[in-house]
C-alpha cells in the first residue's frame, strides 16, 4: 500500500511538466500578447518592456527560465498587475476560492448522499419522486440564475441571508451559505441520483441477497453491505466534481461578488497576462491532481480488490 | 430421514406482475420435507426453482413479485405470514441457503471472517472471539486449507470451489434444520462439482441437515437426493423417491430428463437425447399441460385442462392425463 502511494505520487511528476510544458506554449502561441491592447504602444516602448520580461530572448530559453523559477516557487512578475508578483495575486485570491470550493462540494457530498440512500430506500414513493425532480432541476438549472434567484428569495425577500459579499465582511459565515449552496447544488443534485441509482442496483445484487438469507435486519443490510460498494461510483465522482466546482465558481464569484480567483482569472487571460495566467494553470491543476490522487487512495481502501503491485 | 415431517409446503403460488402480464412462476407447488431428508427439485431453466424456494423464506422481491397464496408451515408454522423480524431469526439460522453463482455470492467489499462472523453472532449469541473460532472449525471442516489464515482474506482471494465451500461453511455454521442449496455448482468446473456435492452430501450427513437441492441436471442430484421433484413451468409435475422416479419415469417429461443424462454406458458415438422444442412462456398460460407441445403422447385433453396428481402408493404422484382416470 505504501509502494503504491509513493509511485502513484512520483507519477503526479511527470503529468505537473506536461501540464506546464503544454500551456506553456500553448499560451504563447495564441494570438495576440500582453503589450498588444487597445493603446498602441509605440515601439521603443514594447522593446523596452520585452527586454523587461526576458521575453526578447528565445523561446526554448524563456521557457527553460521559466521552469527553473517555477520549481524554486517563483510564478514571476504579472504583466499587467505592475505593482504584483503573481504569487502575491494568486496568495490573496485563491484562499477564497478554495473555500468556497470546499464548502460546495461538502454540502454537495453529504446532502446528495443523504438525499441519493433516503431516495434508494423510499423508492418510488413520494420521497423519491421528490427528491428525483429535484435533483433533475439542480442538474438542469444553470448557476447564474440559481444564483439570483437564491439571492432573491434568501436576501431580497426574506432577509434572512446578504445578497453579495464575503466572510471577511460584516456578515460573517452567513455571506458563504449563498455561493456556497448555488456552486454546490448541481453537483449535490448529481451526487443524489448517482449515489440513489448504485444504492438500487447493489440491492440487487447477490452478495446482498445472500446478507438477507442470512437474517440480517434491514439496516445491518444496508449499513455493511451496502454502501461501501455503493459508495465507489461516487468516490471515483469526487475527482471531476471538484475539478467542476473550482471553475463553476467563476460564476458563483461575479455573482455575489466574493474576491476569489475568478475576478482575476477571466481578466488574465483577456490581457494574455502570461505569468499570471501560467500560475493560476499551475495551481489549478496541481490541486486537481492532488485531489484525484487522495480520490484513488480512499478508493483503494475501500476497494480490497484493487491489487497495489 | 425420518417420517417427521419438518417442512410443508402447501399449493404455494408465486406471481410476478410485468408489463406483459403476470408470469405464475410458481402455480401450486405442494411438496413435503422430512427430517434429514435430502430433496431435489429438477427442470428446465425457467422452471419456476429458484423462485419457489426465494418463496419459502418469503425473500420474493416486492414489486414485481407476490406470493399469490398457499402456505410454507415449519414446525406447523406459517413462514409466509410471520412477521419479518421472526421469520428473520430462522433465515441463515434454521434454514439457510447456498446460491449459484459463488463469484457473486459472497460480499467482496468485506473479508470473509466478517461475513462469517456476523452470522453466528447474530443467531447463536456467542461474541467475536468465539464466533471466530467456530466459523474457522466450519471452514475446517468445508474442506478449506489453512483456515486461520484464509478467513482474514478477501472473497476475490479464493477461487470459485474455495468459494462455494465458504458459502457452504457459512451456510452450515449455525446448524440449520434445512438447507436450500440452489444450483450450487452450476457455476463451477466438472471437476469441481463433484468435490463440492460430496462435501456437500458429507457434511448434511454428518450434521443431520435436510436438504433441498435445486438444480437443471438430473445427473447432479441421482446419487444424492432420497426423493425427486420434477418441475414443468411452476408446477411439481412428477414426484417420488430417487429409486423409483429413475426405474420408471412416468410423466413424459421425465422420461425426456432422464434420456438426456450422459450416460457411461452409451456409445460416444451416440446422440445425446435432447426434448425437443423450449419450455413455455408463463406469462397468461392458459389451463392446459403447459408440457404437450413438446409432448409425444399428447391427447386432446391435455391442450384443454391441467391434469390433477395421481398417485402411485405412499410417496409418489404425476401430473400427467396418461395416468388419469378422467381423461380416458
Ligand atoms: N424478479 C423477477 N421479475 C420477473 N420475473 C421473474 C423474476 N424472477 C423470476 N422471474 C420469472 O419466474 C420464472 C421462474 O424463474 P426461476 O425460479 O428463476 O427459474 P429456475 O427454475 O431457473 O430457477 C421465470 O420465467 C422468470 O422469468
Ligand atoms: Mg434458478
């Protein structure tokens, strides 16, 4: 187990460089670049501020330059943030957003799983048939109108919620139930019907069948013999929700104005602010990676039969 | 066995609701078991055996399926409408049950100590230690090398034989008066499928179990069951004592079974003898002998009314028109 960790965390290395090699360039080959806005800047100008940037040298050697800073932490100056290093950008946004990011996906998680067992159990009694349409509006209904509407209802009419704004505000936690629930409800509703389907289809299954022969209580069932196994589907699902969650919150963060990383992100790469946009792909994917790293552990232990050779 | 007569069960009549229609799985079974008494129940896939003996522990899932009437009395007790948690103490208790397929069987999310374990706690009211002990004495005894070991494994670690003598160690640990064993070696190799009917008829010896062995093949139960049941599209259509049952069929259709066992005996060169065309659809069967299309002593009758059970002595009926008075 502990072999298969550390190769598993060793082969994150290679996916990081080929990650950052590739948007690299990409970035670099897309039309347009930092210095080419609606003011025309007059040539001696852009020289200067090329030589600035290192960026009159050749391409292979910016780009060695680049990933020798990247490896010491270093994400360079922004381009158009003059008076900012990327990394203080980055430091002062990303938290938000992680947070933000993180409370979504465990309302998602606990309250679809809930939702998902106590529909498979009720199933295709009223509960369910609720709960399901629900689910299916959550799934359907895109964010920037379950935002206002939210907004709306929570702090418009009934005041019991701010309409926009941050913890670090006067409102406190209360300004996080909000965005938190609108990036949190598709994948919550996602999560229901996932978690609900795999719960009825190991019902089925022999293995619970045999648990019931054997004079298992129905919750004794349920309990241990049922959700591991249907747990798995949404474990595996925990990768690409989070990976969802983070670039949903873009939305979620214009909508009620939290200062997390989409303000900057969206204005990076309208500016071709290269060191900037680099570093918020740095960061993104390594949380990415990470986190579906952690995903394939937990599924190991649940999973006796994944072999780690 | 004995003349103690431990289970009966009385024109039991399973239905399933489709969309199609309602599929009698099951339409009138009515069969004894005795103390220690060995019973096979044979026919055709899709005869209606798994469902009659899911029925038996009242285990038919609820929709599509509905025990439409009769009853299943242990110890004069009706299982069928006892209450879940009562009829639970007797489930994997005193009558207990091996499926087909092992690979599926066993939960592979859980190590098979847990498995086994959780059985005997439950029923016998002993604590872990000592539940452990038994359960590796029972796998033991199943026939599984090294079982102090083994048990702390996972299901996928054995292969399909070691399996199925887990299921049938587990099956046996709380000492059942019955055990329902359902086509439990229909998933494995030839070679295997002896070694677990031997152990299987071994063991229910040793342990005094009565046995109700399930299977499509004729061949699987000959040496071991001490009475036969012949099942035709949810209906017992032959019944009698092993012996008697092989030396002279009576119903058509057991004459057929019979003539398709691979036999020692016969020429490799011969034809395996197969009945012809397939067994009926149950869904809205009209009242007739669901057997007389494939039938070759097929009357008019038999295309108009299901025949009712003569019998022949003590132990044995057939459900055929040949043998009834009111058809000639
Ligand atoms: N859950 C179910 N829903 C609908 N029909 C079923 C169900 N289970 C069994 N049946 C039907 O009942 C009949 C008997 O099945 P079964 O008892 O499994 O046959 P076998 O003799 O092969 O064990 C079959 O026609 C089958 O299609
Ligand atoms: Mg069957």
């Amino acid at each position: 187990m502990t072999k298969f960790i550390i190769r598993r965390f060793l082969s994150l290395i290679p996916t990081m460089f080929v990650i950052v090699t590739l948007s690299f360039f990409l970035i670099r080959f897309a039309p347009g670049g930092p210095f080419s806005g609606e003011k025309v800047l007059p040539e001696q100008v852009i020289q200067n501020l090329m030589k600035k940037y290192h960026m009159d040298q050749p391409m292979y050697k910016q780009y060695l330059e680049y990933l020798g800073n990247v490896l010491r932490g270093d994400f360079g100056p922004s381009f158009r943030y003059k008076e900012s290093t990327v990394n203080e950008l980055i430091g002062e946004s990303f938290p938000t957003s992680i947070i933000l990011g993180s409370v979504a996906l465990a309302f998602a998680l606990v309250a679809g799983l809930g939702v998902g067992v106590g529909s498979a159990l009720k199933q295709n009694k009223w509960q369910d048939y609720t709960a399901m349409s629900f689910a299916v509006i959550g799934i359907s209904v895109p964010m920037f109108v379950v935002g206002p509407v939210l907004q709306l209802a929570f702090a418009m009419k009934l005041h019991w919620l701010p309409v926009t704004g941050w913890i670090t505000g006067r409102a406190g936690l209360a300004a996080l139930v909000l965005p938190a629930l609108t990036l949190g409800f598709p994948y919550f509703a996602y999560i229901a019907r996932l978690s609900r389907a795999s719960i009825l289809e190991v019902l089925r299954s022999d293995y619970v069948r045999t648990a019931r022969a054997k004079g298992l209580s129905e919750r004794v069932v349920i309990w241990r013999h049922v959700l591991k196994g249907a747990l798995l589907p949404v474990v595996s699902y925990i990768g690409p929700a989070f990976a969802g969650i983070i670039t949903g919150s873009l939305v979620v963060e214009q909508v009620f104005v939290v200062p997390g990383i989409g303000q900057i992100f969206v204005q990076s790469a309208l500016n071709r602010d290269y060191t900037l946009i680099m570093g918020e792909v740095i960061v993104y994917s390594l949380l990415l990676v990470a986190m579906n790293f952690l995903v394939d552990i937990v599924y190991g232990f649940l999973d006796p039969r994944i072999a780690y050779k | 066995m004995t003349d103690e007569v431990i289970l009966q069960v009385k024109d039991l009549k399973t239905y399933f609701h489709v969309d199609e229609g309602i599929v009698k799985a099951v339409d009138g079974v009515t069969f004894d078991l005795h103390k220690g008494e060995t019973l096979g129940i044979v026919g055709e896939s899709g005869s209606g055996k798994s469902v009659t003996n899911l029925s038996v522990i009242n285990m038919i899932p609820d929709p599509p399926g509905k025990i439409a009437g009769g009853q299943v009395l242990y110890h004069g007790k009706d299982l069928l409408t006892m209450p879940q948690a009562e009829i639970r103490k007797i489930r994997g208790n005193k009558v207990s049950m091996i499926f087909q397929d092992p690979m599926t069987s066993l939960n592979p999310f859980l190590r098979v100590s847990t498995q086994m374990v959780e059985t005997i706690v439950l029923h016998q009211g002993l604590d872990e230690k000592t539940a452990k002990a038994k359960a590796v004495e029972m796998l033991k005894m199943a026939g599984i090398p090294a079982p102090e070991k083994r048990i702390d494994q996972y299901p996928h670690q054995f292969s399909g034989g070691m399996r199925q003598r887990v299921m049938i160690a587990m099956s046996l640990s709380c000492n059942p008066e019955i055990l329902i064993a359902d086509e439990p070696t229909s998933a494995l190799d030839v070679t295997i499928q002896a070694q677990i009917l031997d152990l299987m008829k071994d063991l229910s010896a040793r342990l005094g179990t009565a046995v109700i062995m399930i299977t499509h093949s004729l061949g699987v139960v000959a040496g071991m069951c001490d009475t036969l049941c012949v099942m035709y599209a949810g209906r017992i259509v032959e019944r009698g004592p092993t012996d008697a049952l092989f030396a002279e069929p009576k119903h058509p259709y057991t004459q057929g079974l019979i003539k398709s066992v691979p036999r020692l005996d016969q020429a490799s060169s011969d034809r395996l003898f197969s009945i012809r065309g397939q067994p009926p659809n149950v869904i809205d069967l009209p009242d007739c002998c669901p057997f007389y299309p494939r039938c070759d002593k097929a009357m008019d009758i038999c295309k108009r009314k299901y025949p009712g059970a003569t019998a022949f002595g003590k132990n044995r009926t057939v459900n055929c028109w040949l043998y009834n008075s009111e058809g000639k």
